[in-house]
C-alpha cells in the first residue's frame, strides 16, 4: 500500500468521555469519498491508550502498529501489520492499542 505509511495527518480529537486509560492521539486523513457520502475511504491512526468507540459499518487493514479490540458481548480480536477486519454498524468497542495504530479503512455509511 504505497504511501500509507508514511502519510500526512490531520488531529482528529476525541470525545474525553471515549478515553478509559492513557492520553490517546487520533489522526486521520480522507482520501476519498463517494459523491453522496455514503463511501468513505481514508487513513486513521491512534497513539497508545484504552478508548471506547460505536463503530460504523467498516472494513481495515492494520498498516503498523499492534491493538486488541474487543466487541461487545462479541470477539476479542488482536490485530496487528497485514490484518484485516470488519466491524459492523453499532457495535460497541473497546480499543487497547499496545503500539501505535495505523489503518487504512472503507467505511459504508
């Protein structure tokens, strides 16, 4: 994925209430989306900490960085370099990110 590494990125503060533990950073950059908003395609990274978040209907690739992030009455999963996953709409999350995270993610709207 050339480019993704090493883009430019815009803060994205976060809700104080979503953080639980640490002083997590978020950052994140658009690269594309649909004409009618609906599709959106872009960049995120998070700086180490424990955040919760209500996900959207999404699609990404763990670009660097390591994260458990456990779903809701769901699955626990660890994500690390190269790993894909998908989180639907309304699903509550808990993210600990162990080393900063950065993906690249699809989300449908």
């Amino acid at each position: 994925m050339p480019g993704f590494a090493d883009a430019d990125l815009e803060p994205e503060p976060l809700d104080p209430e979503q953080i639980v533990r640490g002083e997590p950073l978020v950052t994140g950059k658009v690269l594309w989306e649909s004409p009618d908003g609906r599709q959106i395609r872009g960049i995120w990274q998070i700086t180490p900490g424990v955040v919760t978040d209500t996900e959207a209907n999404e699609l990404f690739v763990v670009v660097s960085g390591r994260a458990t992030i456990e779903v809701e009455g769901g699955s626990v999963l660890n994500v690390g370099p190269g790993d894909a996953c998908v989180l639907r709409e309304g699903d509550r999350t808990q993210w600990t990110v162990h080393e900063t995270l950065r993906k690249a993610y699809h989300i449908s709207l």
